[in-house]
C-alpha cells in the first residue's frame, strides 16, 4: 500500500470513529421535544415562555390615538396664473377646498397599554401615547376593538388611565416593584413601530435610575430587553407574567435600540392610579425638605464612611412636616418605608408616591447615628415656603443661592403656583431678572424691585433662566 494512500485510509477510518463518538453530542445539544413535551413524553420538555405569554398577552393591548387637525390651503391655488403655470384645473381646486376653506386631517398614532382591571375595563398606558388625542381606540390581541374613555393623567410621572367597555377581558396580575433586583429576567410586551404585539427578553440591568429629564419624576427600571417606538405603555413582566413595570422610554442615539430602555416601576404607576380613580387626578404632597446627592466632597466633609449611599437634607423649611418631625439639614436619608434611596430623584419619586396625610417612615444617619422618623406628607400649599415673601408672582417658589455664586436655583415649587403655570421648574437658575445679573437671593430681591420693560404688564417678571446648559428667556405673569 502506497503511503498517500495509506494516509488516506487513517483520515477516512478517523473520521468514522470521530463521528461515532460525537454522534451522542450532536443530538443532546438539538432540541429533542417541543415547548408542550408532545413530541417525547418520555423526555422533560424545555424551558419555555410560552405558556406564561398565553395568559399574559390577551391583557396587553394595543393603542391607536386620532386627533382631528384644521388645515388651510394654500393660497396660491387661488392665483390663476399659478394655477394655469401648473396645469391645475379649477374644478380640482374647488374639490380640494371646502366652502369654509378649511379641511380636517386625521393623525394616527399607535402605542400600548396593559389592562389592570378586567371587571372594570381599566387599561394603563403612557400620557404621551395618548396626549392631545380626540379619539382613542383599544385593540385587544384577539381583534376586539374599543373606543376608550380618558378617566384622568399623571403627565409628571406620564401615566394615563383609560376605560372600555367589553366582556370577557383579562387582567394581568400586579407584583411588588420594589422587591426587584438587577439580574431578574423580565419580559417586554407591546406594539412597537405599529407591527403588533411583540414580545422581547431581557434582565434588569439597573433599578432607580434618574436624573435623565425625561419626566417629572424618576425612578426608572432599567432593561435589556428591546424596547422601541410603539413599546410605550406597554408591560415589563416577570417570569411568572406578574407585571413589574410600565415601558415609557429608550436612549436610542443612532435611532434604533440599543439595549437600554426604561419602564415606570408599577408601584409608582399603580400609586398614580388609586388617586386618578379616587379623585380623577393625582394630587401629590411634600414633606418640606431641601435635598442634594452625595459627593465625595461632602462625603469627606461630613466623615460619611467610604461608599455611603444616601440623600443630603440641606434644609428645612419652616412650619413644614418635616420641622414638626424634627429633621435637620445635614440628616442623610438612607431609606424611605425601607426602601434605600440613592439619589434625589429617587428620594422625591418615593415621596411623589405618597398621598396628602399618608405617613412615611424616614431611615436616617445623623452625626453617624442611624435613627428613624415618622414624617406626616403635606398638601403643598399648606407648607410656607422659604422666600415666600420675595415677589407676589414667585409664591410658592423656594429659591437658594448656587454654590458656584452664579445666580439662584429654583429648589422647589407648589405645582399650582402662578410661576409653575408659567413655565418655570425646579431645578432653574435664575441668572437675571427685569434685565438686572442676579448671582445671589440679595442681588435678584433688588433685580424684582426694578419696574419691568415698558414693553410688559406691570404684573409680570422677565427672568433669565439657564436649564439643561441651555439659556432663555420667561415671562412670569
């Protein structure tokens, strides 16, 4: 025997006894029964989601807004010379133009929502699914549709609450949000780009986040799992289909996903949800505390320990609930109802949940002491606000110097305030007023005494406002 050949017969015989001995692997690592174990009962069946998406899908449905705009046409078309330069017939022109010259034009808009009450047809979705809608269509996955009622919004936290009438529904059940961690698996399900109900995995890659301007108040689960245009109002679920999360938001910088999403932790949602039904809309209250994150600066100035999560009380506003609860700038904030608090967004969400006269249980460390305090929620109104006496127009705004002695920040505001209904934010600094630099409370108090351009109501403010890095101008009227 020649040796090539030789050589040829080992490779040959090789590779017999190779796919001999792997033949047992290939077939292991192949599904050998299908998602009901039908296929070989013998067998276990695989890991599926599939039976908790039966009876977690009917609940979530699609949302389809309307709204009816007035449009003009263009005036050109009445110019016969223009008509006669683009070969455009007069009777088109009249079948184009209404006798009032004007038509309505119907916009569509899709999203998702989750139904919490089946008895009652209750369906939650995002405010911005529905905002500015005159009509709103309900599609549920078997086909059914319903025009649903708005019973009432939450935009600070973009929650709506919407009604239908229809028989035979399903709820999806409602867990505990807090009780999530990072690394869960939990299951998106919603409407996106318009294509139908769609169904993504993914774990928690993060809980609480804030601080992202997206909305009022920020308390974000963060997810994997893809979430899109359409996504929103739609359910993030756990594995045992309870719901865990409203999706509401994606950072998306090429335009597509990217794997960083964010839902409404259902405790907040459903805590909007209660008031909207209660009393048809979501009246939050105050405890009267300034606040501010941790920094390694403060952490080393206030000997907080290497590490040390927690909110900073920076003051207390007088004949507040939190004076007559005895709080003190300099408390840092560990948790609230025993849940830990990260961060001022976080800490202001928590408390955003709470009803007027509902009761909160403050963790605290104070001069490396942990102690507790039971701390009565307020109506905004009824709390007197620091500076309450600066300028008619600016009731209810509470103002503090900026620690780099460039003007004044606006720490917080009642939400029916004259200067809120004008536009003004927590968060603002305000860097002049009636024209005037202001770079301290002394400096814009004399700014506010100065009479406004005789351009303005004598019953008005113009302020120089600098939010998100950017620069403009508002009137408080």
């Amino acid at each position: 025997m020649s040796y090539r050949r030789y050589i040829f017969m080992l490779c040959l015989f090789g590779l017999s006894v190779s796919s001999m001995a792997t033949s047992s692997l290939v077939h292991a690592a192949i599904p050998s029964v299908d998602a009901t174990g039908k296929l070989f009962p013998s067998l276990t069946p695989v890991p599926s989601l599939a039976p908790m998406l039966k009876q977690v899908n009917p609940a979530v449905v699609n949302i389809s807004t309307y709204s009816i705009q007035q449009s003009r046409q263009n005036p050109l078309l009445n110019d016969p010379f223009f008509r006669h330069f683009f070969n455009i017939p007069d009777r088109e022109r009249h079948q184009r133009q209404p006798s009032n010259r004007r038509a309505t034009k119907r916009q569509q808009s899709a999203g998702s929502g989750v139904i919490l009450n089946a008895e009652d047809g209750i369906v939650m979705t995002n405010y911005h699914v529905i905002k500015g809608a005159d009509e709103i269509q309900v599609s549920l996955v078997d086909g059914r549709s319903y025009e649903a009622t708005l019973l009432g919004s939450d935009p600070d936290l973009d929650i709506a609450i919407l009604s239908i009438q229809g028989n035979d529904l399903t709820a999806v059940p409602v867990s505990d949000s807090s009780r999530l961690e990072v690394g869960d698996f939990v299951v998106a399900i919603g409407n996106p780009f318009g294509l139908g109900q769609t169904v993504t995995t993914g774990i928690v890659s993060a809980l609480g986040r804030s601080g992202l301007g997206i909305e009022g108040y920020e308390n974000f689960i963060q997810t994997d799992a893809s979430i899109n245009p359409g996504n929103s109002g739609g359910a993030l679920v756990d594995l045992r289909g309870q719901l865990v999360g409203i999706n509401t938001a994606i950072i998306a910088p090429a335009g597509g996903n990217v794997g960083i999403g964010f839902a409404i932790p259902i405790n907040m949602a459903k805590a909007s949800m209660d008031q909207i039904l209660t009393h048809g809309e979501v009246n939050r209250g105050q405890i009267g505390v300034e606040i501010q994150d941790v920094t390694a600066e403060l952490r080393q100035a206030f000997g907080f320990k290497n590490g040390q999560l927690g909110v900073l009380i920076t003051n207390v506003v007088p004949g507040s609930a939190a004076e007559s609860a005895g709080l003190l700038p300099g408390d840092l904030v560990l948790k609230v109802d025993g849940q830990a608090t990260k961060s001022t967004g976080q800490l202001r969400s928590l408390i955003g949940m709470k009803a007027i006269g509902e009761k909160v249980k403050l963790s605290l460390l104070r001069e490396g002491k942990k102690k507790s305090v039971i701390v009565k929620v307020k109506d905004p109104s009824t709390i007197k606000v620091m500076n309450k006496g600066i300028h008619p127009l600016l009731e209810g705004v509470s103002l503090k110097n900026n620690e780099d002695g460039q003007g004044v920040i606006v720490a917080q505001m009642t939400r029916r305030s004259i200067a809120a209904n004008s536009g003004l934010r927590p968060g603002d600094i305000i860097v002049a007023a009636n024209k005037r630099r202001t770079v301290d409370l002394r400096s814009l108090k004399q700014a506010l005494k100065r009479s406004p351009s005789s351009l303005l109501l004598q019953s008005s403010l113009l302020l120089q406002i600098v939010r998100g890095g950017g620069s403009f101008y508002l009137v408080i009227r």
